[in-house]
C-alpha cells in the first residue's frame, strides 16, 4: 500500500488539457458599457487591444484634422499705381471671398492690411469712393503659410453723364466713375497637371505684334502707370507688358515691379512662363 501509494505521488494523474478552458464564456466590458463574448484568452487580448487602440486613433486623426484647418495669413499694402509706389492708401476696404466665406479688412494708415482666413481660394476686391475696383486673379490661401498680396488702386475720374429725350430735352443728370483700365482674363493650360490658371491682365492699350499680345498703361500728368498681370500670387507691373498669344511666355520691360507673394523687386526686365506649374521668373537688374 505504502508502494503504491509512493507511485502515485511520484505519478500524478495527468491534468486536464487547457483546451477545455476554451469551453467557458470569458465576458469583457469595455468602455462604453457595451458587452463582448469572447471563447478564448487570446480573442480576449485582441479585444482588449482594440479597445486600446481606438482612443489613438481618434486622437490621431483629431490631431490631423486641426493641423489641415490651420489658417493661413494674408498681408500687403494698398498703392496707388506703381509709379507712384510710395503713395499708400488707407482706408480701403478689403473683401475676401471664397465660396461661402466672406471676410473683410481694412487698409491702416500706411496702407498696410493682414488678415488671417481658413485655406482656400479665395477673390479679393476693393472699395474706396474715389477709387475703380481692384480686379486681380484668384489666389490660394494654404494652411500656416504668410502670403503678401500688395493691392494696387487705379483713381476714377468721374464723368458727367446726363439723359436726353427724343426733343433735345435732358431728363437727369449724375457723375459716373469711368475706369481708365481695362480687364482681359486668359486661361493657362498646365502641360503636365492638365489644370488651368486664371491670368488677369489690366490694361488701357492693346496692340498685336508677331503672335503676342501687347499690352500697355494709361498715361496720367506724365507717368506712365503700365499694365497689371497676376496670375495666382504672382503680380507683374510694366510699362510694357507682353504675352506670347501660343506659349504664354511673359516679358515684362519699362518701369517693372514683380511681387511674387513674399517679397516685392523692383527691375528693369521681367520673363516667365506662365503655363508652368512652377514659374521660374527670370529678372533683369536695374543696375
């Protein structure tokens, strides 16, 4: 008996597999309240794992979410022409218009303006009595990024205009702005990205000459006040300005300014590509 009962102890009946433990119901309770039936230790992980995980993602996706609503910042000044660059105008009102959202500023005393608006593209027109609206290409608002859109103003003279009958007789009278410029929109066909770009010109004379378009200003007490091309950020001041009607290809000569959306240079010669997804100014020093 004391044999036996030593074999025994030295061989103990074998334990029961721990595959019948899958045979129990192991009952998690997340957050939420919600209650999840798991048939095994390892299901019960992977539950537990998600559950885990859910709250990272939300936060991650959050997290990414703010970053691509960041506003972006707009900035510049108001001039009159730029031959008269250093005369600044305050007190312009400054409309900003992008589908739904419509934001305004106004120009302070040395003309500046900065403005912060969710990305987008967005119009931008002016208001001043006095003063012809400003019309310029649509531009892009990106996320946490500063563009400066130097806003330039054309002065309206005001004509007298009056109504008459069939009898000679005048029936009313009233002043009326009249726009020395005039506006032309022509469409730039990426040859890559198969997108079009809006391109403004502001102009008082237009001539053709060997497949381009030439396109001068308005001469007021002796200056010449050039044209005006933007395109997107990019702005281009000359006193002549001429596009290739096939390539767009730019070329800017006279008194020439170009603002690019960071910096404003002052040259004598300008050229660049507008087609391009990316416009490689090249510019001709004034020294």
């Amino acid at each position: 008996m004391m044999k036996a009962a030593a074999n025994k102890a030295m061989n103990p009946p074998p334990m029961q597999p721990l595959a019948r433990a899958a045979s129990a119901r192991v009952i998690a309770r997340p957050l939420g309240g919600q209650i999840h039936s798991c048939r095994s230790l390892g299901e019960l992980l992977k539950t537990a794992i998600r559950i885990m995980l859910v709250p990272l993602a939300v936060v991650f996706v959050t997290s990414s979410a703010s970053r691509a609503q960041s506003p972006g910042q707009v900035s510049g000044r108001v001039f009159i022409n730029y031959a008269f660059e250093e005369a600044v105008v305050p007190d312009v009102k400054i409309l900003f218009t992008s589908k739904d959202v419509m934001t305004e500023t106004v120009s302070g005393p040395a003309g500046k303006y900065q403005i912060e608006l969710p990305p987008g593209i967005y119009r931008v027109t002016t208001s001043r009595p006095g003063f012809c609206p400003l019309v310029r290409a649509s531009f892009e608002v990106r996320p946490s990024v500063v563009t400066m859109i130097n806003l330039t103003v054309t002065v309206c003279p005001i004509a007298s205009m009056a109504e008459v009958n069939q009898r000679g007789k005048v029936q009313r009278e009233w002043d009326q702005y009249v726009d020395p410029y005039k506006t032309e929109s022509l469409d730039a066909r990426s040859p890559s990205s198969n997108q079009t770009k809006q391109i403004v010109v502001r102009f008082a004379t237009r001539t053709t000459a060997k497949g381009s378009l030439i396109y001068g200003g308005t001469i007021i007490n002796g200056d010449n006040l050039g044209a005006v091309v933007s395109v997107e950020s990019l702005t281009i001041y000359g006193d002549t300005v001429a596009i290739d009607k096939n390539t767009l290809h730019l070329v800017a000569t006279g008194h020439v300014i170009v603002e690019d959306g960071t910096a404003r240079r002052k040259v004598q010669e300008a050229a660049v590509d507008l087609k391009s997804d990316d416009p490689l100014l090249t510019l001709k020093s004034t020294n």
